[in-house]
C-alpha cells in the first residue's frame, strides 16, 4: 500500500513537469532543465567535498575547540587515546548524513538557479516569444525537458529515502533487540512494519537497484593506514555498530563477578559485531594499543589500572594482554582476537567462572568439576596466537587435578614430578 501511494505521487508530480514545461515552451524548459541537471551535479560534488574535508585537522581541531568550550570534552580524550577513533567517528557521522546533505545542497542550488532562470527568462522573453511562434511542435521537445526534469528531482529526493529505509529496519530491529525501554515500545513496532512495507514496494526496490552505487559513494570512507586501509559503507555497517552499541549498554553498570547466562549472550554479540564489521576493529585499535602498552608497562590507562581475574587466572590475562599488544595494529588480527576473547568470557561467565574469581576454593571447585576447561582450551586452540596461554590452561588444569586426587602441596618433591609429568604429556598431545 505505501509503495503504491508513493508511486501514485511521482506519477501526479512527473505530470505536472510535462503540462508546465508544455505551455512554458521548449526553450525555457530546456534552460531549467539544464540548471536542475547543473544543480543535482554540483549538490554531488558538494557533497563529496563536504566529506573529504570533515576529517581534516582543522575541522578536527575546530570541534575540539568547540567541545572545550561548551565541557563537552569526550572528542579530546578520544583524540588522546585514539586519533583514529575520532577521525572514524566524524567520518561515520558524515557519512550517515551525506544523503541528506545532497539533497539539501540540491535545493539550494535549485533555488539559486530559479533565481538566475527568471532575470535571464525575463531579459531573453521577447526571443523565446518568437521561436515558441514559429516551432509550436517544439511544445513536444518541451514536455520531455520537463519529464527529464521531474526525473532528475525525483531521483535526488528518492536517494536519501531509499538509502535510510534502507538502514531503517536494521535500527530498528535491534532498538527492539535491545534493553532499553524503548524495546517494549509499540510504536517503534508499527513503525517498522510501515518501515517494511516501503522497503518491500516495487517502487523503492527499483530506485534503490539504478541508484544504489550512487548513494555507496556518498556514505563510504576510507579507514586505516597503509595495508590496513580499507573502504567501508555505512550502510554496511550499520547492524554490528547497533550490535556492539547494544552489547556494551547491556554490560555496562555491571560488575564482571555478576555476568550470567545474558552477559554471555551479549559478550558473544560483540564478538560476532566484530566479525561483521571491518569498522569496529580500526576504531579500537588505537585504544587496545595504547591499553595494553599501559598496562605491560605497569602503569594505568585512563586511570584505569589493569583488572586482577584471581590469582589462579591473573598469568594467563597478563599473556592475553601481551597478544592483544601485539595483533593490536592489524585489524584482521585484532577481530579473530576479540572473537576469541568473547567466546572465552563467555563461557567463563556461563560456567561461574568469573562470579568466584576471589574465592580460591569455589574456584577450584568450578574448574575441576565442569566442562569450562576443556572447553576453554578448544577456544583457545582455534587462535594460534592464544595457544601460548594454553601452556597456564594446561598448569592450572594439572594443579586441579593434583588436588582433586588429593595429592599433598607441601609434598614438594613428589607434587612437581607429577605435575610435569602430567603437564607433558598433555602437552605432547597437541
């Protein structure tokens, strides 16, 4: 029905074109045809400068200035911990309004160029008077500028609509996936299924399949440096930012001793965010690098010094810290990384791993009496870089198994042949 209605009014608005450039002539309409043409090209162009230049230093430095002013200070502290993180937050935000931008540099183009078509229309009349006399056929030439012209317009204003209903329903399903109140929003429902129907309309789907190259143009950007650089669409993009937006709202407030079963569901969607996008890696990776550099060195990020997960996990988080240090500055690394590393908190927060991390013996208990280590240990196996923690996997396994068999600590001797015995083994059979 909405496809319908929507066709019905491009159809009513091409009529008028056809009837007005008909009795306005052949010339005039060829003049405004050319000025509407002139208009949607120049709005193109405008719209890719608008963009080129929205990451510039000046510009960068300019909204911090202005951010300073008002205390609104969170773009120079991304700048001091991750330059590329504020470049791609500026981009990314250009990027979503470039289709409103065309369209709104194209109507101010077409109303500048209307100004200049009636002084040039006026001064010119007497001598278009005279050719509509003498060429009434031409009246015909004058109906396809105007149905050229109508074209032009429709094409532009359909751009941007096309182009935002098409992110529409991914906003909206994961508004609806999420944990806000807006989720229980019946409206945001009803607004979807209107939100559907256009996407599914013969109309929308025809515009979006002629112009779809043409709005990627104007919502993608260049990210990254040298053989990390790469070129993204937002449109593209759109589902595993709101993915990650919505894990991180999720998680956030709650303290890691407390993640359950939905924690996990949600450390998993960040994880998968990262796997469907190439955006989220390079926006994080400045900040994984200088995080862990920071904490390697002993010293805090941020104020923030580094987490202690209990005294049996703590060696193998100082080695995880040390692969991420290192796969930090190729994104392709620094995905499989996180990937990992939401699968592994994950299952340490769906085992109770994580909600005993300072109760030594509920730990033990955890560890020795569950699938969590093995399970950990495949993990960790898919990652050739995370296989270096499996030798602390493979200790602390051992030292399990040593006390779930009963075996004295203070039997020093006896303890640590058995424990290397069985540690090499299990070694071995990797």
């Amino acid at each position: 029905m909405q496809g319908t209605y929507l066709i019905i009014t491009i159809i009513i608005y091409l009529l008028i074109c056809v009837i007005w450039a008909f009795f306005r002539g052949a010339s005039r309409s060829k003049l405004r045809l050319i000025m509407v043409f002139c208009s949607a090209v120049a709005a193109y162009l405008g719209t890719l400068l608008i963009k080129a230049f929205a990451s510039s230093d000046k510009i960068l430095a300019k909204i911090n200035e202005l951010a300073a002013d008002i205390g609104f200070d969170v773009l120079e502290k991304f700048a001091q911990f991750s330059p590329s993180l504020e470049e791609i937050l500026l981009k990314s935000g250009t990027a979503i309004a470039a289709p409103a931008i065309f369209l709104m540099l194209f109507l101010a183009f077409s109303i500048g160029t209307w100004i200049i078509y009636f002084i040039l229309t006026l001064v010119l009349f007497p001598l278009f008077r005279r050719s509509e006399e003498k060429k009434m056929f031409r009246k015909l030439r004058a109906s396809i500028n105007g149905l050229l012209q109508g074209a032009i317009v429709v094409i532009v204003f359909m751009l941007p609509i096309t182009c935002y209903l098409e992110m529409a329903p991914i906003v909206a399903d994961k508004a609806l996936q999420s944990d806000t109140e807006l989720s229980d929003d019946i409206i945001l429902t009803k607004v979807k299924d209107e939100i559907d129907g256009f996407n599914s309309s013969l109309t929308v789907n025809t515009f979006r399949s002629c112009g779809s190259w043409l709005y990627e143009q104007l919502t993608s950007f260049s990210i990254g440096q040298g053989e990390n650089k790469t070129t993204v669409c937002i449109t593209d993009e759109v589902g595993a930012l709101f993915d990650f937006v919505n894990g991180i709202a999720g998680l956030s407030g709650k303290d890691i001793t407390e993640y359950s079963e939905h924690e996990a569901d949600l450390i998993l969607g960040l994880g998968e965010s990262f796997s469907d996008s190439r955006l989220l890696a390079t926006a994080t990776s400045d900040l994984v690098y200088n995080m862990t550099s920071a904490w390697k060195n002993g010293e805090t990020f941020a104020g923030i010094s580094e987490p202690s997960v209990g005294e049996m996990l703590d060696p193998m988080f100082d080695k995880l810290i040390t692969v991420f240090n290192e796969s930090s500055q190729d994104t392709e690394k620094l995905s499989e990384d996180i990937i990992t590393v939401s699968k592994l908190v994950s299952t340490l927060s769906r085992y109770g791993v994580l909600a005993n991390t300072s109760n030594t013996e509920a730990l033990t208990k955890v560890l020795s009496e569950s699938n969590a280590v093995t399970e950990i240990s495949d993990i960790l196996s898919e990652n050739e870089r995370m296989k270096v923690i499996l030798t602390d996997l493979t200790d602390l396994s051992v030292d399990l198994l040593a006390k779930s068999l009963g075996v004295p600590e203070e039997n020093t001797e006896m303890y640590n042949d058995m424990l290397s015995a069985i540690a090499g083994s299990l070694t071995d059979t990797r």
